[in-house]
C-alpha cells in the first residue's frame, strides 16, 4: 500500500541530530517516569515533562499539536492513549501509568512512551505491561535490512496474540523525522512479507498499544482521550527507531523504574 518514494530517508548528518534528539527525550521520559507514585496528579508529571525538557533546551512535541492541550500523555489504566493531564486525576496504588512524550530539537523530532506502576501492580497488569514492552523488542528485532514493514508488525501482533491480549487497530506507529508524522504507518499488526522495503535511513515511531481485552476503542468527549471499548487494561511502548544498514538503531533507548528497556 505504500512505497518507500513517500518516505523521507534520512542521511548521516541529519540522523546525528535525530540521536541528540532522542537521548534528549529518552532522558526527560525516564525522569517523569521515576516520579510517577500514588497520590501524584497527571498534571503534576506534566509539569515535570515540560521542565525536564525546557532544561536540556528542547521544545515538547505534543503541546499544540492538533490542538492538544499538554506536554505529556498520561493514560491511566483502561485509557490507551492520548490521557489529557489534569489536576483533578490524582493516582492511585496499583494504577497502570502510560506515558507518551515527544520533542523538538534541533529541528527533528523523537517520540517514545513507557508504561509504569504507581506502587506494585497486579499481576495481570504486570503481564500486559510486560508483553506489551517484549511486543516492542519484537518488532525491533524483525526491522531487517531488505525486509518488509509487514515483518514487524506480524511480529508485534504475534507476540501481544500469543500472550491472550490484543493489538489496538484504530492507532498505529509512523515515520517520523522534521515532522512529528510521517510517511509510513506502523501498524501493530499485519502479514509479513508485505509493505515497503525497510531501507537504510528509515526513521520509525514503532509504538505497540495492547488491551488486555479487546482490541477495540473509543474517544471520550473530550475528543482526545482512547479508551478500551471494553474497559479492560491497555499499555503503551514506544521507540524511535532507525534504519541503518547494520540493522535497528533504536534512538530513544532508556531504563526507567527499573524496568528493562530494550536494547
């Protein structure tokens, strides 16, 4: 359905400035993650999103974009993606915290997300999260020089399908670059050996969002907030992630909370 003249392939000088960018950003997300705890409100993380990032000289990707109102993401349990920060969402013990950020700097952009607990999880929440984040390994894993994008999405959907939880089909990954989305999707699911090439100087958001239930979804009235048709759990992670001719080179690496990033 799509082909690699739509992509904007990036050279060697422009990939060394998507790097700063996304050590920049994998640094501030592993600091709003540590501070994620009970009792915290959603807009207190979005406060710290916004200085980490000022202090290390970065502009916040999301805040405007489209008209969306903060700095950060947080979804907060049953919510998949776009949770709007708010003084009045305070969390709780046991909550599952997904948070989504992306920045500007120097003129490229990088996005990543992480999903964390506010104090110990569930054991079943703790197995979303953690297939959730081997469901992005996955996909990195299967981004082979020559292959096709189809490859790494079959590899995230079989990975989420084969722990007994669902791919979010509404959202998708997406190339990302001077702009915060590019050409091509990134589905999370899909058959292997079909779309484009991955080619050297593919830049990509490869960015798995797996419901514990259903994969199906619904916006809230506040027109940006995602969540589970259902009401089931859902997690979120996300890379920015290159191609190169040696294989992935993920930009946005981090540890945060003690939770094994990968690679």
């Amino acid at each position: 359905m799509f082909s690699t003249k739509t992509v904007e392939l990036k050279g060697a000088a422009e990939l060394a400035a998507m790097r700063r960018a996304g050590s920049v950003l994998a640094q501030a997300l592993a600091a709003v993650a540590a501070a994620v705890r009970p009792g915290l409100t959603t807009l207190e993380l979005d406060r710290i999103a916004v200085a980490e990032l000022a202090r290390r000289k970065a502009e916040p990707a999301f805040l405007g974009y489209r008209g969306f109102p903060a700095s950060l993401c947080v979804s907060v349990n049953d919510e998949i993606i776009h949770g709007i920060p708010s003084d009045g969402r305070r969390l709780s013990e046991g909550d599952l915290v997904s948070l989504d950020m992306g920045c500007r700097c120097e003129g490229f952009y990088s996005d990543a997300a992480v999903t964390v607990g506010a104090g110990a999880l569930a054991p079943e929440a703790r197995r979303l999260l953690e297939a959730t984040r081997d469901a992005l390994q996955a996909g990195i894993d299967a981004m082979r020089p020559g292959g096709r994008l189809g490859d790494v999405s079959n590899a995230i959907q079989r990975l989420v399908e084969g722990a007994g939880f669902s791919v979010v089909r509404e959202f998708v990954g997406h190339g990302i670059g001077r702009a915060l989305h590019e050409e091509p999707p990134v589905p999370n699911f899909g058959k292997a050996g079909t779309g484009p090439r991955l080619v050297a100087g593919m830049v990509l958001a490869v960015e798995p969002m797996v419901n514990a239930g259903s994969w199906e979804a619904r916006t809230l009235s506040d027109g940006w907030t995602c969540v589970t048709k259902d009401g089931s759990l859902s997690a979120h992670f996300e890379h920015t992630v290159a191609m190169t001719e040696r294989g992935p080179e993920v930009l946005t690496r981090q540890e945060s909370r003690g939770i094994k990033e990968p690679l």
